[in-house]
C-alpha cells in the first residue's frame, strides 16, 4: 500500500465514522423524543370519565399539565445533548401553576404549584436517563459500526492494518459524539496531520505513537497549583510506558494502545450491550435503543493492497 492510497483511506475512514454519528445520534435523538411525548400521554390524561352521564369529558389542565412536562423533556433533552434549549426556570415554574390554578380554581395555589414542580423534576430526570442511554448506545454501536467497516478480511486480512483502522473509525466517531453531546471539549487532534500519521502507519506497518497537539494550558498564579501539577508527569510517565509496551504487543492491542482507548473493539462492543436501556423503566420507548449495523450498508469492496 503507498502513502496515497493509505492518505485516501484515513480519510475516507474519518468522513464515514463522523456521518455515522451524526445519522445515529439524530435517530436515537427522534426516538427519545418520541419516547416522551409517549411518557406524557402515559403520565398525564386529558380525558375523564363524568360520573353522572358516563361519557368522556375534556380536561384542560391535563393537556396544559401534558404540555408542560413534554415542555420541560425537550428541553432537556435537547440541552443535554447539545442543541438549543429554553432554561426552565423559576418563572416558567409560577406562570405555569398561575394558570394552572385558574383552570383548575377548587384546587389551591399551593397544589398547583406542587403539581408543575413535580412534572418538571420528573421530565429532566427522564431526560437525563435518555441522554444517558442515548450516549451509552451509541458507544457500543460505534465499535459494531468500526468492526463492520474493516472487516477480518480488508487489507489482505493484515491484522495492523485492519485494527488501526478500526480504532481510527472508533476514535473518529467518539470524538464527533462527545463534541456535539458536550461530554468534553473537541479534539484538535483530527486534521491533515492526524490523517497524515494513520495513513504512515498503513503504508509502513508500523505502529508509532501518535503526536497530538497538546491544548495551551491556562496560567494561574496559584502556588498550590503549581506544586500539584508538577506531580503529574511521575504518573503519565508510568503510564506511557505501559503504553509504549503495549504498542509492541499483537495487534489489536498495539492498536487500542495508540489511541489509548479503554477496551479493545470486540471487548468494547460486548461490555457495553448490557448498559443498553438502564435506567429507562420509565421510557420504554428506550428500552431497546440499539441501532442495527446492516453488513450490506456498510459494506466495503475487497481490494487487494500490495
């Protein structure tokens, strides 16, 4: 394999890795969504039954009560996962309950004001569970989707070549899914020069550790600060030379170690199924929040590299 092609490769790995993160993170976003008004409908009725002539009667403050919890789910969700989102805050809380008590005028103030607090506590816990699912899905499907996109038998079935990049496509996809769910801040590592380096290693075989660019530190004049950082290169010492070790081992392992992930992809893929859906008892439209990998989808032509 030359330079170039193996250039075109790393590319090509990135683009697809980031699409599918996008795609899959907004599937599992509609779902969720869905999952709440579902919730909303479940929680609260905006029909009842009238006693005296037994037919359903329309209840107004069930349907604002509905909306108002589906309000602050959305909301929630959507600031989560980082999309604009309206702040529920105390305000909203009064003006709510204001107009709940005028619908509902036999009930006092206070019942009221219990009734939307209790709806807005209960839709950001939901939403908190689902962002929760949501992400933890996604991990275990980005390391199904990496398997899929180099398969055992890519690359004349070379083994450094298959496993860089999958963990390359793994790396990719992560780093799209904690930015966009602002998990942790983006990583400038994923340019020219990054492609530069997986594509070095594709064409030589050789894994060497990659160079990514450190972040400028924030200056700080505290002593104390100063005195606990200097600690820190004794243990990140320790640990690149565990690293450095590993880059020497098979394989898959020289592959997780060189962008330090936590599991190699068949561990990472299986460890993570059961978290699947935890938490959600309440949102059983989440329940099974796995996305299918379809082999013919994502599919790569068997070229032969020399």
């Amino acid at each position: 394999m030359d330079l170039q092609l193996a250039m075109v490769i790393a590319h090509d790995t990135r683009a697809r890795a980031v699409t599918d993160a996008r795609t899959d993170l907004d599937r599992l976003q509609r779902r969720a969504v869905d999952a709440g008004r579902e919730e909303s409908r479940r929680l609260v009725k905006v029909t009842r039954i009238d006693p005296v002539v037994g037919q359903a009667r329309y209840r107004p403050a069930g349907r604002l009560l509905r909306d108002w919890y589906l309000h602050c789910y959305l909301n929630g969700l959507r600031g989560r996962l980082g999309n604009p989102a309206v702040t529920i805050d105390a305000q909203q809380v009064e003006d709510t309950a204001a107009l709940l008590h005028r619908l509902t005028p036999t009930r006092t103030p206070r019942a009221a004001l219990r009734a939307v607090a209790v709806l807005r506590d209960l839709a950001d816990a939901d939403a908190a569970r689902a962002t929760l699912t949501i992400i933890t899905s996604l991990h275990a499907t980005a390391a199904r989707r990496a398997i899929t996109h180099a398969p055992d038998g890519r690359f004349d079935a070379d083994p450094v070549r298959v496993h860089v990049t999958r963990h390359w496509y793994l790396h990719c996809y992560l780093d799209h899914l904690q930015t966009a769910t602002r998990t942790q801040p983006p990583q400038p590592a994923l340019d020219d020069a990054a492609i530069h380096q997986i594509a070095t290693i594709l064409t030589t075989r050789t894994i060497q550790p990659l160079v990514w660019p450190v972040a400028a530190r924030e200056p700080t004049a505290d002593r104390d600060r100063v005195i606990t950082d200097a600690t820190v290169p004794d243990r990140a010492g320790a640990a690149d030379d565990l690293r450095l070790a590993a880059l020497q081992g098979p394989a898959k392992e020289a592959a997780r170690a060189l962008f330090n992930h936590a599991a190699t992809l068949d561990e990472f893929a299986i460890t993570d199924l059961p978290k699947i859906g935890a938490g959600t008892d309440r949102l059983t439209g989440l329940a099974a929040s796995t996305l299918d990998v379809e082999p013919t989808e994502r599919g790569m032509p068997q070229i032969r590299h020399a």
